[in-house]
C-alpha cells in the first residue's frame, strides 16, 4: 500500500468591515452575486430587500401595551413591525406608497464578480416606487412597483385584486448577467450563431503559438447575458482529448444567446366553513432563436494513434442549443374539517414536459471523417476507417427529424391531521409520484444502414478506430456504443405517521416514521427502501431558556444490485453484433455502488438552546452532526459533517441592536475507485469482478476530502426615522485538505 502525504487543496481567510448611512433604508445584508430578484424576488443590486429596507419601524415596539419586544415560542425576539403607512384618501381608495429619485455615478474598471446580475450606469437616473391602493368597502386592491438601476437593469410589477376573489398580475425585467469583463475572443461573428476564426488563423492548420498570439493581441471584451436572454457566453469546442500524446484538439468558444421564456399561472380557490377547494395551473413556453451554431477550429487534428496513419483535416464543430419545449400542470387540492379537531387533503395533479424541436445533422463536416490508412482520403476498402461527410452531415442521416420527447408526470398525496386534546396532536399522510419518460430515439442513419453516432464531430474516428457508428455488413465493429436513448422513468411511493406529546407544561416529545419506495426503470437497482425514524424533545422547565433535541435514524437498502442496466441501450442488443471475444464488454466493476442507491446508514442529530440572559437579549448555541456510512468496496463509503455555532443579539432600544456570532463547521467525504487495465485506453475484457482482468486490486487507490471553516461576524444597526445606521463586520477563513493512498503507482 503506498500512501502520499496530504495535499491542501485551498486556504482562504476573508475579513470584511463596512460602515454605511444611507438617505433610505438600505438591507444590513446584501446577497451579492446570489441573482436576488429572479423570477420570484422582485427586488435588484440597489434594494435587494425589494422595498422593505425603506420601511420606517414602528417606534412601539411589538407591543402598544408594554415595552420591550416580544418573543416567538421558540424563544427568539421579534423583529420590531414596521410603522402603519400615511394613508391618503381618493374618492372611495385609500393610498399610500413611496418614491425614491437618486443620480448614479461609477467609475473605474468593471468587475464579473461585482457587476454580476446588474447593470451600473456610468451616469444616469435611477427611481424606485411602491404605491398600494385600497378600497375597504369590497376589499379591492392594487399594487404599482418598479425600480431602475439603468435601461439593462430594471423591473416593474403591477396587481390588481379583490380579497378571497381574485388575483391578476403582470411584471416585466430587464436584468444582466455578466460572466467575464476581459474576455479575449479568436473568433468573429459574437451575437450570431456562426464563428470563423479572426487574425488570419487557418482552420485546421494553426499552431498553438499562433493561436495564443491572436488572443493575445485580441481586444478585451464582456461576456453574458440580459434577462430577456440576449448575449454570449464560454462555451466548449472539444475535438477530442488533448492529453497523453493523444492529438485531439480542446478550445473555448462563445456561444449565442437570444431566447426568452413565458411563464403561465392560473388558479380558482373556494373557502367554506367546512371545504376549502384549491385549482391551478401553472405552465411555461421556451423558445431560443437559434437551432445550433458552428464555429471554426484552428488547431491541427491529430496524428491517429494507430502508426502511420492520416487524421482527416476536421476544420469546424457544431453545437446545439438549448431546444425548444414546453411545460403543463394542472393541479387540485381538496380540504375537509373532521371531528377532534382534525382536517384531512386530498392532491392530484397531473403535468408533461415536451421537447419537439428539430434535430441537427450528426456533424457538419465536409469532405472525410476518420483517418487513411494509404496517406490519401479517398473512400474504399483500402481506407476501412475513412467515411464520408456527405452522409453523415444533412437531416437525411437522422432516423427521425424532430424529438418527439415528453416526460408525463401524475401526482397524488393525501394528509390527515388530528388534535384530540390540547396536549396530542397526531399526522399521518401518503404520496404517490411517478414520472413517465414518453418515446426512445434510436440513431440509426437509413441513408447507409449504420447505427450510432459521429463523437465528437467526427474527430474521435479521426484519432482512434471507431467513430461510433456500426453496421453489420459495412462496418461490424466489435466494440460496444450507445445507440438508443435510455428513458430515466421513475416513480416514488411515501407514506408517514406521527405524533407530538406535551406530557408536561414545559415539556414536549414527537415521534415521526417514514417509508419511501423508490422504483427507477433503468437504474442499477429495481427499487429502494429508506427507512427513517425522527425523535424531537422541546423543553421549557426553566424560564430563560429554550431547549430543543432531534435525532434522526435512516436506514437504506435496496434489490440486487445490477452493475450495467444500460445493456438494452448499446450495439450489443441489435441483430448481428459480435463482440470481439463473444462478450460483451465490462464497463464497470461489479463491485461499485452509486451513492444515491447504495446501502447506507445515517445519523443525525441536531441540538440548539437559546437563553434569555435579559428581557431585550438572546443567546443562541447549536451543535449538529450528520454521519452517514455506505457498506461499498467501489464508490463514496462515508459522508460526515458537523457544525457548531455560538450567536448573542441584544435589542436594547426598539430602533437598535447588535449582534455577534461566530461558527465552525466541518465536513469529510471518502470513497474508493479503481482503474481499468490500460488506462487511459483501457484494455476490453468481459471480467467486471474487482480483482480480475479487467480490474486489477493493483489499480485500486482511496481518497478522502476534508473541509474546515471558521466564521464569524457582529454587526449594530440603529435606525434614524427613515434613515438607517449599519455596522458590519466579517471573518471566514476556510481550508480544504484532500489526502489519497493507492495500490501500486501503476
């Protein structure tokens, strides 16, 4: 057993102080990078709070009647309310709202990582508004807001609605997403779906030293995105591998974006004094502009690794974009009051996904994919490994022209909760989930009758023997690739029960069990059980502090474990094909266990106390632990973290506060693997055992990975009418160690 020292992976300590007054509210805590205001956050960079940082605080606290803020049951203090709104009267509506005008200014050079997900201007206006109406007589309302930070960086929502009747609303954004401020493109055509190469570089014919003297002497430019998804971004070009005297080619090229989804939601809800009915919809159409882009590529292809043989000069690649589809679900709720105080539902809903869009050629190569065995590429027997582009590279090679893909999903769930006494309460439930993978694509070309695909363009059969494709008369390789689609079905089965005792005044313990059967069509197992059992103990005996323990058990197992369930899928299956030993390949060792299917075993565990030292102050101390441990020779074999935190906050006037935390945090991950014989062109032997021919123990090797993390912070924040004071101050340091040991060093 040889063993390697460790090897720290990276070391990272951040420190961060920030003092800010603004003339409006501004959040304590900005959500930098974390794209605040997609979709469902109407908010931006200038406000990530959307609007609620500028609200005034109530200067009476939680309460009219006392001083001092109140707590929840959990023991935490509330966050002060904010104040009631000036309420303006117009005829029959009542009005209130703010508006905020400003002028912004920036400087110097633009950043990825600080101008991500906005747009600063380097001069010009910026405004937001809220403006709520309401009219008490029928319970009419309306809402009006927006926020622009310049022309590529703003949102606007309005809503209109009647309380428990009903509800319609419109937003629209304008938002950037900046990957790269000193990109360096080989290319031309940024913002169209074709690349040709800039700065003289020959397709197929240039060194690596005239390509970095290009992009060296190429303008720097941005790259990303608007919200309504127009831009470039990186993208690969990959031309096979590139490593181990293996002449492949790898670049990075830009890739166009311009497309733009619709998002759909309609529902109908019904309240009574004993049902309550819930229906809805919710749909979403995406659609891209363009079908695929092409781009140019510089480097020379090659030579094979088979000796004296002629790459075929491969000068371009394709990529397809995002396809075209659409999604539906329609979906309903039904809810019941019962005896002892108790209340049972009922879901259903059904939705599919469809993917329908036009397919792409295999390649867009012209002339001849593969190599010459005679240094000319002329097609014939004398050249079995050459083909020719012109039957590969229209929509005539495709066995069919559109996807024709969907994905059906059927839901049902029902949930039962009773409370007996005011001490007892008791829930139990059951879901059924399924999602059905509609129609296979099998690549078959009825143009010459062969099976398979062109990897990687065409380059691959351009290095290698075997471009993967197969014919049983023309080409009858005795290699195993995949040829048909493999359609991921899948369906889920839950059901739960427990209950939660108060068996004294302070004191309360639940019990909850829970059964899943998971059941995948094409997985390496027929079915997965997990049992879970979950205890939780709340007490309360003594009056300035909170305590709370939950302790989790899961115990995963499942069916025999079938090491390649993907057989169906590959040449091996159609008539005709003869490996070359007559057996089929092992692709993976039979002694490997994937994670998410593997046995395993877990341990959670979950403490926190909080104290009331004072009325206006909590201390707050948790510890957790997860230890999960998976019984497997092959694969991840355990997966560990801990944490521990220490937080004080103390609210000593209602418009002011402070707080301080520190943590820790850690997390270990280790697995095991072995080699193919050969790697990394691995020697094809029908043995999957561990230990055969196929994989030698001399091959095995064992990693472990190690996270650690200090942080820690405090922060004061007072408030001036509407006006806002914050301090805030940072610390993380962080350090992550991966060690590995390996058979033999072969």
């Amino acid at each position: 057993m040889h063993k390697e020292p460790k090897v720290e992976r990276h070391s990272r300590t951040k420190r961060r102080a920030t003092t800010a007054m603004f003339l409006f509210a501004v959040p304590a805590i900005v959500w930098a990078d974390s794209g605040v205001g997609v979709d469902t956050w109407r908010a931006n960079k200038l406000d990530p709070t959307g609007g609620q940082a500028s609200e005034t605080l109530d200067r009476n606290g939680t309460s009219w009647l006392e001083p001092g803020q109140h707590r929840s049951p959990t023991g935490n203090l509330y966050e002060t309310p904010t104040a009631q709104p000036h309420l303006e009267t117009l005829s029959v509506w009542q009005i209130y709202g703010t508006f905020d005008v400003g002028y912004l200014h920036t400087s110097g050079d633009k950043t990825a990582l600080y101008d991500r997900y906005t747009r600063w201007p380097t001069n010009g206006p910026a405004f937001d508004f809220d403006v709520n109406a309401e009219r008490p007589s029928d319970g009419s309302y309306a809402v009006v807001r927006g926020s622009r930070i310049s022309a590529e960086d703003q949102y606007y929502e309005a809503v209109y609605g009647k309380a428990g009747a009903y509800k319609a609303e419109i937003f629209v954004r304008d938002m950037a997403n900046l990957l790269s401020t000193d990109a360096k493109s080989i290319f031309n055509g940024a913002g169209t779906n074709k690349f040709t190469l800039a700065g003289g570089l020959i397709p197929g014919g240039s060194t690596q030293a005239q390509v970095a003297a290009v992009s060296a002497a190429a303008p720097q430019t941005s790259l990303g995105t608007q919200r309504n998804r127009q831009g470039i971004a990186l993208y690969g070009g990959p031309f096979f591998f590139d490593f181990d005297n293996i002449g492949g080619s790898v670049l990075e090229t830009i890739k166009p974006i311009d497309d733009n989804t619709v998002n759909i939601t309609a529902g109908a809800r019904y309240a009574g004094s004993v049902w309550r009915l819930d229906i809805g919809y919710s749909g979403s159409i995406y659609r891209d502009r363009y079908l695929s882009y092409s781009f140019q590529n510089p480097f020379v292809l090659g030579p094979p690794l088979v000796p004296g043989a002629l790459s075929s000069p491969l000068t371009q690649g394709q990529m397809s974009m995002e396809p075209d589809n659409d999604y539906h679900n329609l979906h309903a709720t039904a809810t019941r009051l019962l005896p002892l105080n108790g209340e049972a539902s009922l879901t259903a809903g059904v939705g599919e996904m469809n993917q329908n869009d036009s397919l792409i050629p295999p390649t867009n190569c012209q002339g001849t994919f593969g190599f010459s065995s005679t240094g000319t590429f002329a097609i014939g027997p004398q050249n079995p490994q050459l083909f020719p582009c012109n039957q590969w590279n229209t929509t005539a090679a495709l066995s069919q022209t559109r996807a024709n893909m969907s994905i059906v999903t059927t839901l049902t769930q029902g949930t039962l909760v009773l409370q007996p006494t005011r001490d007892l309460s008791i829930r139990a439930g059951a879901k059924y989930y399924r999602e059905d993978y509609r129609n296979q694509y099998v690549m078959h070309n009825p143009q010459n009758g062969d099976y398979g695909y062109v990897a990687e363009n065409g380059a691959q059969g351009s290095i290698v023997p075997g471009p993967g494709i197969w014919n049983p008369v023309t080409y009858p390789v005795t290699s195993d690739v995949q040829v048909e689609s493999i359609p991921y079905s899948w369906q889920t089965i839950e059901a739960h029960g427990g209950a939660d005792w108060k068996f004294s005044p302070h004191d309360t313990v639940g019990l909850t069990y829970t059964f899943d059967h998971y059941s995948p069509a094409h997985r390496e197992v027929s079915h997965v059980n997990d049992n879970t059992v979950k205890l939780n103990w709340t007490d309360k005996n003594l009056s300035w502090l909170t305590f709370r323990l939950n302790y989790t058990y899961l115990k995963q197992s499942g069916s025999v474990y079938n090491s390649d369930p993907y057989a169906f899928a590959f040449f091996q299956n159609l008539p005709g094909f003869v490996p070359a030993d007559d057996t089929v390949t092992a692709w993976t060792v039979n002694a490997q266990r994937k994670y998410d299917i593997s046995d395993r075993t877990e341990h959670k565990i979950d403490l926190m106390a909080t104290l009331m030292p004072r009325p206006d102050m909590t201390l707050t101390a948790s510890v957790r632990g997860d230890w999960n441990q998976y019984p497997t020779l092959i694969g991840r074999q355990g997966y560990d973290t801990s944490a521990a935190m220490l937080q004080w906050q103390w609210q000593f006037q209602t418009l002011t506060s402070m707080s301080a935390w520190v943590g820790l945090d850690r997390s270990s991950m280790h697995m095991a693997n072995v080699n193919d014989a050969g790697a990394p062109l691995a020697i094809d032997t029908p043995d999957d055992t561990l230990g055969g021919a196929t994989y030698p123990l001399a091959n095995r090797w064992w990693a472990a990975d190690e996270q650690r993390n200090w942080s820690g912070g405090a922060s004061l924040t007072h408030y001036f009418g509407a006006a806002r004071l914050d301090f805030s101050w940072n610390y993380e340091a962080s350090r992550g160690i991966t060690s590995y040991n390996f058979a033999s060093p072969g």
